[in-house]
C-alpha cells in the first residue's frame, strides 16, 4: 500500500528499510496525477518496494533537505541512503530501471 507522509519526523524511520521509493508530488500537478496510477500498479506486482508519497506543499523542508526543484520527483533509498533521483513523469518500464 502506498503511503502519504504525514510527519515529516517520521521521514527518516520509513526511508530506513530495504528499498524505498519516495514520490516528491504536489496536488495541482499534472504530471503527479498522471504518476499515481503508474505507482500503484508498480506497487500491486513488486511488494519488495515501499512507495512513500510527499506532498511538498505539505513539507517544504524535506522539499528544501533533498533539493526538489519540479515535481513530480522520486527518490531511491536503499537501506536508507539515497541512491537515485529523478524528475518528472515516468512509465512503468522506466521505474523498474530507477529501481535497479
């Protein structure tokens, strides 16, 4: 299931586990909207990988701590290190190959 933050002191606890993938999106954005449907199918066939969403709106500071400049963004941590970032919409295909 995918989770929205609520907390951003809860940020660090969630990214901490084996894969994570953190959605950096905002309400109004197109792109964002056209980006959860993909998410939630990804997510529906690979349950190894935690999807996280943060609504920069909501939390500018992680917005501002990992240097969101467009939305929609993901970020890849492994373990709790960031490994990969990219912006802007992607298909399935291309989340599968950020997540290698």
């Amino acid at each position: 299931m995918i989770k929205l933050l609520e907390k951003e002191s809860n940020f660090q606890e969630e990214i901490k586990d084996s894969i994570v993938l953190v959605d950096f999106f905002a309400t109004w954005c197109g792109p964002c909207k056209m980006l959860a449907p993909v998410l939630e199918s990804y997510e529906k066939t690979h349950e190894e990988v935690k999807i996280i969403k943060v609504d920069v709106d909501q939390h500018p500071n992680l917005a501002k701590e990992y240097t969101i400049m467009s939305v929609p963004t993901l970020l890849v941590f492994k373990n709790g290190n960031l490994e990969k970032k990219e912006s802007g919409f992607k298909n399935s295909n291309e989340i599968e190959q950020l997540l290698k």
